[in-house]
C-alpha cells in the first residue's frame, strides 16, 4: 500500500463514498484517460485544484482525445516498427550524424530566429563565472562555494555525468545532504508541501568541494565499491558493484548525525521540453495508488514557486522539481552559487553556520537587475534546455531489435516506462508531438538495493522516479563511458536491470531467468535509443 499523499488518493477522497461504490473504480489502474475524466468529472466539479492536478485534458477535443488514446495504446504487433517510432522525439527529433554531438543539437522545427536564442543559450551554458570582484562584471558571482564553474562541466556535451573512480573526487556527481522530519512542526511543512526535506544546519543540501579564493570547501566525497556476484538462469554470471559512500576534509565542522547522503548523477539533458508539455491528466493516469500489481507509480506533489500552487513533480531524480526553469535556478544556486530571480540569495547553499561566506561579496551589477544571473540570462539558458532535441532511434526494424522489444513488452517493464505519449498544446515545438520517453515520470519504489535514506518531498528514500530511456544507447557515443542509475553504479545496462528491485523485482527476475540471446536481444532494443 502506498502512504495517502498519493495524488489518486487525494482524488478518491474528494470524490467521496459514491466514487468508491462506483463499480468502474475496481479497474481504475487501467482505465483509460478519457474513461478516468468521465468518471471523475462528476464528483471533482467546482473543484478549486490547482492546475498541476487536473484529471483531464482540455486542450483536445474529443475526436483529438479519441486519436490520442489510440496512437498511445501500447502495441501488440511486434513484427515491424510502430509508425513514427523511429522520431522519438516527435518533429523536433534530431536525424543528425551520431557522434558525440548527438545530445547538443537543437529541436529541427524551431525557427531561424529561435535557433539564435538557442545558440545564445548554448553561451551561457558554457560559461565560466568567476568570482567577485573581476573586471568581466558580467560572469560576476561564482560561489562563494560551488561544485563547477559551469553548467556543461557537469553536463558533459549535454548528457550524463560520470561517478568517480574509487578514492577520488568528481564534479558530474554530487553529494544531497538532508535528515528527515524530526518535529510535529517540521512534518506540518513537509505535509504542506512547504518543503521537501530539511538540509544539514552547518553544509546545508548539497556538498561543494570547491571555494573562491579566501575560503576553503566543505569538504570531498568518497565512494568504494563491493563487488556482489549474481548468477543468470543460464548460470551466466553478473558483477554488480555497491557502492558506499563518505566524506572526507569536512571544513567547518561535522554533519548533523542525522544527515543522510544521497549521490546523484547528472542526467541528459535531451527531451526536457517535451517531459514539461506532457498533460498531467496523463501521467496520473498510470498512478496506482493501491498497489493491487506490484506496480504503484505515485507523482511527486511540489510547491511551483512562482505561482505557489501544488503542481506535478517530473524533473529529477525523485521528481522534485516541477519544471525546467526552477530546474535551472536550484543547479545556479546550488551547483555554481549564483542568485536568480527564481533563488535570489547571492550565496547559494551558505547556510547561517557559515559565516566566512556569507561574508564574501557577490557578483550582483546595478545596472543588470537586483540578481546575479537575471531574467534574460534565465530565458535563454531555459530555452536552450527546453529545446535540446532528442536523437532518432536507429536500426528500430532489425530483427534482433524487435525481438528484444517484444521481450521488453512482456517482461511487464513497460508498467513503468511507459513507452509513448503526445504533447500538450503548448510550446510551439513541443505543441501535440508523439513522444517515446519510455518513461512515466512518476516514484516508484526500487527496493531497498538502490535506496538512500533521504525523502524527498513525497518520495521515500527507496523511491526513484523512472527516468526516460531515450538517448540511453548513446551514452557511450557522447560521453566516452556507460555508467547507469542514479549514482553510476551500473557500468552496463544489463547490470542496471539487475540492481532493479522492489516494484521492478518481477521484471528483473524475468531477463536474469532469460537465456543469453533473449537477454542480448533486450540489450539490442535499448541500445537502439
């Protein structure tokens, strides 16, 4: 059973006792979204929810929602490609030559212009702050501590980072401080969305290694591993690596006993403007909160900060963040601590503990607003990642690739990553686009082999949200490396199967019984993201 903050639950209750004698509620998990709206509708009338929990479309008429439904069904035919299936990122899809430029491409159908705001945007992902005060007042406001000096030196060409190597540092892979609430005050802030957990008193929510000049770090991650033997149904056999974390040089004193650590790898940066044009309606429709399958996919609830309503999580690895633009401000503040009109405070992650600097001065110019990266500097980094394009699948009509995806089909893993959806009527780019995330953006509960400890919001600390699939076959190809899951544990992706337990138990079970060219032909189907 789920705990009762699950969204569908906080449906039902507001629906009241008719729904739940309603005969058609016992088959909720699997209605449709069209069905879900119609049963729904009656009860939630007048209802004041905000928009991020909207149990319908109303962008489509129904002859639009009835062409939807049928386009996102999942397939039963498994002998050639799904029409479009190669474009798994609608119109926008990327058909440039595969190399390690795969992830950096804009979305084919921007405009001219618009290719110039993503240039621009390109810029300014790039760009090294420096730390204040330094003649190029403009790249002003570095820190005072920090993890990178840019965005791509975590997102490296756009796509995921890389763990370190046992006994060294890294800067694509950060260290999430929180505890858990500990007071009946603090569980009325986190029941009321307020906040999503609270950070380290002295070292606040994130570890930064790095300082400008004047000031030490907080301190360095470390990570060893255990080699852990599995045996395949075939008697192949698997060595997955765990990994076990720690710091080191901690500078201004120790943790909070009750801090937890969380390692989070950078993810892709492809996709991110189509993953926010998905109508919430239909993410919600493959939430389960009662858990009758083994599968109960739960969003994360969160605080939007610039309207203040309760809106879907789907960024993230525990789905904290409700869209791109808040996604860029949280990285500015607390990976490179610049201030944003979104996070105004100029000294990122400096808690109060931190005197020395909270002390240092900061890189805010008069004459370009009251931040240090201010509202032009916020569009264009936003729409150069709203508008990253998603590669084209390659050889989806091989025999070995559509055997695997048959596999893929019946092995249940499609019960959390869903494989398509079509876009909200939106952005113009991103507007009613059939998309192939493989992914349905919600929590699930992963076993107690992936999990941190650390809630986040909603999510438990065994939660994890199902990232995207699309772009994984590339990995290699733009990163130089094939490193997998939240922390990089997984060096292949059969190991990252193998990690999946709790809700994924049954799916993984199923390829580690499978006998080798059946395991292989999975690999292939992914492998062609």
């Amino acid at each position: 059973m789920r705990r009762p903050i699950d969204i569908l639950r906080r449906l039902r209750r507001a629906a009241g006792p008719l729904l739940l004698k309603n005969p058609r509620y016992q088959a909720f998990r699997g209605l449709s979204v069209v069905t879900l709206a119609a049963i729904l509708a009656p009860a939630l009338a007048g209802s004041s929810e905000p928009v991020g929990l909207a149990t319908s479309r109303t962008d489509l008429t129904p002859k639009d929602q009835a062409r939807v439904l049928a386009v996102t069904r999942p397939t039963q035919d498994f002998s050639k490609p799904e029409s479009f299936e190669t474009m798994q990122g609608g119109a926008g899809t990327s058909r440039k030559q595969v190399d390690r430029d795969a992830f950096s491409q804009p979305s084919e159908n921007i405009t001219f212009e618009e290719q110039g705001n993503f240039k621009l945007g390109n810029a300014l992902f790039r760009k090294n702050w420096v730390s204040s005060p330094s003649s190029t007042q403009a790249s002003d406001g570095l820190g005072p501590l920090f993890n990178e000096r840019a965005c791509q030196n975590c997102h490296l060409k756009d796509g995921r980072g890389r763990p370190p190597a046992a006994d060294s540092r890294t800067t694509s892979m950060f260290l999430r401080l929180a505890r858990d609430a500990s007071t009946a005050e603090e569980k009325t802030e986190i029941a009321a969305h307020k906040v999503l957990n609270f950070p380290d008193p002295v070292y606040g929510a994130q570890l930064q290694g790095l300082a400008v000049p004047g000031l030490k770090g907080e301190g360095r991650m470390y990570v060893d591993y255990r080699e852990e033997k599995v045996t395949l149904g075939d008697g192949s056999l698997v060595w997955l690596r765990k990994p076990s974390y720690s710091v080191d040089g901690l500078g201004y004193g120790p943790l909070d006993p009750r801090t937890t650590l969380s390692p989070r790898l950078t993810p892709p940066m492809i996709g991110l403007g189509l993953i926010e044009q998905i109508a919430p309606a239909d993410l919600l429709a493959h939430a389960d909160p009662d858990d009758r399958d083994g599968i109960s996919g739960k969003p994360n609830m969160v605080r939007d900060l610039s309207s203040g309503q309760l809106t879907l999580g789907r960024f993230g690895w525990k789905a904290q963040t409700a869209s791109i633009r808040q996604q860029a401000a949280d990285a500015f503040a607390g990976d490179i601590g610049i201030s944003t009109p979104e996070e105004p405070s100029h000294w990122g992650d400096c808690t109060a503990a931190e005197e020395a600097c909270l002390a240092m001065p900061n890189g805010v110019q008069k004459r370009l607003g009251p931040v240090e990266a201010p509202p032009p500097v916020m569009d264009l980094v936003t729409f150069y990642s709203q508008n990253l394009a998603v590669p084209a699948r390659r050889d989806v009509g091989a025999p070995a690739v559509l055997a695997g995806k048959k596999l893929f089909y019946e092995m249940g893993c499609i019960a959390c990553h869903t494989p398509k959806f079509v876009t909200m009527r939106g952005n113009k780019a991103q507007a009613f686009q059939l998309i192939w995330p493989y992914s349905d953006f919600l929590l699930h509960d992963m076993g107690p082999g992936l999990a941190d400890g650390q809630a986040v919001g909603d999510a438990t600390g065994s939660e994890w949200r199902t990232p995207p699939l699309w772009g994984i076959g590339l990995t290699k190809t733009v990163n130089g490396n094939a490193f997998f899951l939240h922390d990089g544990r997984a060096r292949t992706l059969a190991e990252a199967i193998l990690w999946h337990g709790g809700e994924g138990q049954k799916a993984r079970d199923r390829f580690a019984a499978a006998n080798t060219a059946d395991r292989d032909a999975l690999i292939k189907f992914l492998e062609s993201f």
